[in-house]
DNA sequence: TTGTAAGCGTTATCAT
DNA sequence: ATGATAACGCTTACAA
C-alpha cells in the first residue's frame, strides 16, 4: 500500500509530474521525447513542474516498455595496445553525443567473447560493436543465436562472418601502398612483423604485403609472428628472430602489422641489437597511434580514418533497417622518420 | 493480443521456462538466483528446460523490479593520458568478474560532468565510479541531488567533499619518498612540472614535494605548469620553459606529476633542448605506465597500487552500507634509468 | 519449498 | 492533441 502522498525518499515518477502539470502521465512522456504530437503549451507546464520536481525519465522503465534500450555494448579486448585508448575514447563519446550508453565489456580472451557477448544481450543492447582481435566465428554464431542482441557490428577489422556489419580500414590498399613506398624508396630486403596467426590472416595486412613484394621482387619475404600485440612481446620476439637469419636476409626494413608490433621491434633493434633506425633498419608501423608521432620514436605508419569510420558507425547504428556487408576506409600514409 | 502459442521470433521469457518444466515463473526465478531456497531437483527442471528453450533472465526487467541494476558507471575524462587505459582494463575487468556492468561515460570536458552524471543516474546505476581530472566540487553536488546514483566514488585521486568515497594511492607518502629518494641520490636543483592547477592542488603531489624539499635545502624549486596531462602538451611547454630559467636555477632533476608529463618532458630534454636524460638532466614520472618500462625512456616512476585499488574499489561496492572517507594505498618506488 | 498478488516506471496502441 | 488500457519481464512481499 504506497502512500501517495509520502514523497519522502520516493523517486519522481511520471505520475506526479503529471499531476503537479495538470496532465495526464502520457502527456509527460511526449514532453521528453522528441518527435511527440503535443502543444506547446502542455510541453511548457510539464517541463517546468519536471523542473521543479526534479524528475528524469527512467531509462530502465522506457527500455523495458520500448524494447529499445539505447545501449550499445562495445566488446574489448588487447587493451595492450595504446590504440585501444583512442578507439574508446571516440565511440563512447559519439555514442554519448547520440544518446547512447556505452556498456564496456571487456572479453578477457577467446574463450571469454561468447559469454561477454551474453552478457551484453541480457542488457538488451541495440547493438554490439566488436573492437577486439581474439574473437572468432564461434563468437559470431554465439551472438547470432542470441536473439536479443539486433545488430552486430565488427569494428575495425573484417568480419568472416556474411551476416554481420564490418567497418574497417582498407587494409589490403594501405599495405599496397606501404609496399610500393617501401620499394620506391630503396628497400630491397623486407621483413614482415606480424601478429598472432589467426588474426593476422584476418588482417590481410601480411598476405597483402607479401604478396605484394613477391608481384614486384620475385620473392616473398620473412616474416616474424609476434603471439600478442604487446610492445615487450613485439621486442622479445625480434631480439630472438633476427640474429638468427642469414646475413643475406638481414633485413633493411620491418613492415609491422600495428604500431604496437614496430614500437617494440624499434627498442629490439636499437636497444638490443645496437642498430640504428632509421640508420640500419627502417620501421614501418600501422594505427599512428600517439606515441607513434613522439620524436622517440618518429614512426612512419598508416593512420586509420577514424572520423570516417566512426561516422559510419553511428550510420549503421541508426538504420531502421538492418544493414550488412563491409563499409571500408583507405587511410594515408604518415612519413616520419623510421622510413 | 499477443498469441501465447504463436512463438515465432518472441524472446523466451521465465513463463516459457516455467510451462516447459512444469513449474511456476516464480521457481524459475529462484533457480536463477544464488541464495534463493529452492529443491535441488527444482533447479535442475528448471535449468534443463531454460537450456532447450535458450533462455536467460532479463537483466532490464530485473533491474526495474529489484531497483537495483548492477550496472556500475564508469565516468572518465583525459583520454589522452595511457595509464587510463590501465584503469578502464582493470576496472572493467573486476567488474565484469563480480557481475557488474561497466557503463563507460566519457566526460568531455569539466561543464559536461555534471550531465555525464545524469546520464548514469537515469539508467539507475547502483554506483558511479568517477575517474577523472576535470570535474570539481559542483560535479559531487550534482552527483548527490541526483537521487538515483546510490554510490558516489572518487577512484585515483582524493575527493573534495566528504560525503563521497575516494579510493586513491598515497600520493603524500608517495612525492616525499620521490623528494628523499632525489636528495639521496645527489640532485641538489630540481623542476616541478604539474599539471593545470585546479587539479594538481587536488593531488597533492606538487605542494607534497616543494614542501618536502624546503624542508631539507630551505628553498622551494620552481615549477612548470601544463594545461592538461597530454605527452605532446608537456614537451612544448618544457621546451618553452627551461630555456627561460636563469643558468643558476638550470635543474638537475624533473619531477612529473605523472608520467604522461615526464615522457613529453623526457621528449624535450633529449629532442629539442639537446640534454642528455639522465645525464645533463634526470626525470622522475608518476604513475608507471606501460611506456615507463619502454629502453625508449627507462623512466623511475611511481607504481600505483592499482591491485589494492581494485580491490578496495570492490568491497566498497559490495557493501550494503554507505561507507565514506578516504582509502589510501601506498604503491612503490619504480626505479630506473631516468633518474 | 513453492505459488500468488501487486507492483517497478515507462511506452505502444488505440480511443477520444 | 490528449487520455486510457495493456503490456514489458521480472522481483518483493506474503500466503500456502
């Protein structure tokens, strides 16, 4: 038995301002929403007795009641690699600047994805948007199969899976272009520092390079696998790769597949090999992510577009419809110094 | 009129469940639950049928009716410096693992915390955890009137006002061992370098430090202030700043109030003042971000206890009651090459 | 241990 | 333009 006139401690509801307005409670709610048929004159009496009440909708209730929660989940995962920061950094403020909750969900591993993914949908987010490297399809076909989850996007990297949005950079055209500038400024002896396999076929970033220089130079060059893009890892693996190749493949360049691999290839190298950069070796990255422009380091690297794909991905999140297939973005190449 | 038997694309509720295995929607309920008292063999109906039908609770509808929605808000700002990239990991992570959602807010600037609050109060978040520089006393006002944010809590850094909880590393403690540790090791002329001002006197770091170091050499060392806690920021106005300083006051030593600072100073010294670190001029930082161990810098730092933190973060939150007051973590001495 | 009634605060839908 | 009805899917009482 709720006493309607104990106001003590009670959240402000819909129904009191409703009656402190004059108005019914569905009048109310038109108030806050933005398309709703109602006259100015109501919108003003409710607003202010709002005001004065201090009452907010209650999201909880309107998601309930809507079956639209205005929550978009982002599903992380190698919060090693500083790019990470400014992936975060800008979807959750353009989903904010949208109206949409950002649930952070960080998937720990592979095995860890479907049930993040679970928890995402118990929440009954609008959308998931996966930035993360340790998914695979099981992962998708998991999100597939729960029904809750409406729109499942694949952020910054391709998607294997035909049913699912994908919003990445144009990798196969960067690491073209990365090859020819490679070529066009005199390397002649490349090495590909790649990520983990699994992901790193995804990517495309390696195959395109390889493939690429083989098209130009007749042979496809070495490649260094890194198990993680963690800058020590990155260091550890080329401090043991390199000296163990024959001196006639001494590299001149290290084409990496992130920023994360070439900034620890770069201390590997000068740290641990003694060789200079660009003097000895040059090094190639991809992301530009902040350090990559720091004198440190001075990386020449690829800049993903994050305006444009950012911008697409709020596209895709406003679709009525539900949108599929690849939305991708070149990017251009920043010449620093390492090459 | 919604067709009971028509299941076409309709979400499995706890009704479905309860029918299939021949109980009431409230028995399903209570096999969901933890503590609930319920018959083993009831659980086990109950979840054998929720398995077939693919059902799991609705998170959305449970917050509504329990009021409480284990959603924990995550308010950050200053994106640009990469130790937030260990705390959202880290957060995010403890959050995920006691059964918390992370909503992440990112406040743009020091106006928008206020309504960043809003936001996490309208989805009824059982706490709002912020961490961040821009926000100020008006933010913890706003935060208390907003009726819904049931737990307010200051981590990384000590909270204006008394109401609220702040979680945070001893940075008292911390800066007067930095001071011991530079007296010891023979630096006679050290740099602050501070953040903006507003929050730096939060900190405590800087008037820490100058305090300290009047005490042992009766002269206070200058400082260096940088508008934000940005790499980039702290290079140009280190770059600016030292050539100004009479040739008797040329330090010997930088102290950072963080290492985003110390990095971007680092920068300075070594690219465009053409100084030796740490051989014409050393460099203490703050916080031991991943970059801090990086050959590139090699930077003696402070550790954060970010663990302890964690944890501490944690029980807080567990906790029936509204507890408040500080909770202070010691962390430790990192040393490096820098200094 | 299990079932029942009464909400939680909103919105979709229809009626006026 | 506004009001009324019936959900949304669950939980907290309390009764059996």
């Amino acid at each position: 038995m709720t006493d309607q006139t104990d106001l003590t401690d009670r959240v402000v509801t819909a129904d009191d301002v409703a009656t402190a307005a004059g108005v019914s409670r569905w009048t109310v709610g038109r108030a806050f929403r933005k398309d709703a048929s109602i006259s100015e004159k109501s919108r003003k009496k409710v607003m202010s007795a709002a005001k004065s009440l201090g009452y907010l909708p209650d999201l909880l209730a309107a998601s309930l009641a809507s079956d639209r929660s205005n929550l978009v989940a982002l599903l992380c995962d190698d919060f090693d690699n500083p790019h990470k920061l400014l992936v975060l950094e800008r979807l959750s403020r353009v989903f904010r600047e949208e109206g949409w909750g950002t649930l952070l969900v960080n998937m720990r591993d592979a095995s860890d994805a479907p049930s993040a993914l679970l928890a995402a949908s118990q929440r009954r987010v609008d959308a998931a948007v996966l930035n993360g490297t340790w998914f695979d399809g099981r992962v998708m076909r998991a999100a597939l199969g729960a029904r809750r989850v409406r729109k499942l996007i694949v952020f910054a990297r391709t998607s294997e899976s035909p049913d699912t949005i994908s919003i990445c950079c144009d990798d196969v055209g960067a690491l073209r272009e990365i090859a020819r500038y490679a070529d066009d400024r005199g390397y002649r002896s490349p090495i590909f520092v790649a990520g983990p396999d699994t992901h790193s076929a995804i990517l495309r970033r390696k195959e395109t390079f390889l493939g690429e220089w083989k098209a130009r130079h007749g042979r496809q060059p070495p490649c260094i696998h890194v198990d993680h893009y963690s800058i020590p890892l990155a260091r550890a693996r080329v401090r043991e790769a390199l000296p163990g190749l024959a001196a006639a493949r001494r590299p001149d360049l290290l084409v990496c597949e992130n920023d994360a691999l070439a900034i620890g290839a770069m201390d590997a190298l000068r740290h641990d090999l003694g060789l200079a950069v660009p003097g000895d070796v040059a090094v190639i990255g991809f992301d530009d992510v902040g350090l990559a422009s720091s004198p440190a380091y001075d990386l020449t690297t690829w800049r993903q577009p994050l305006d444009a794909m950012a911008a697409a991905l709020v596209d895709v999140l406003r679709a009525d419809h539900e949108p599929s297939g690849e939305y991708v973005f070149p990017g251009e190449l920043v010449r620093r110094g390492s090459a």
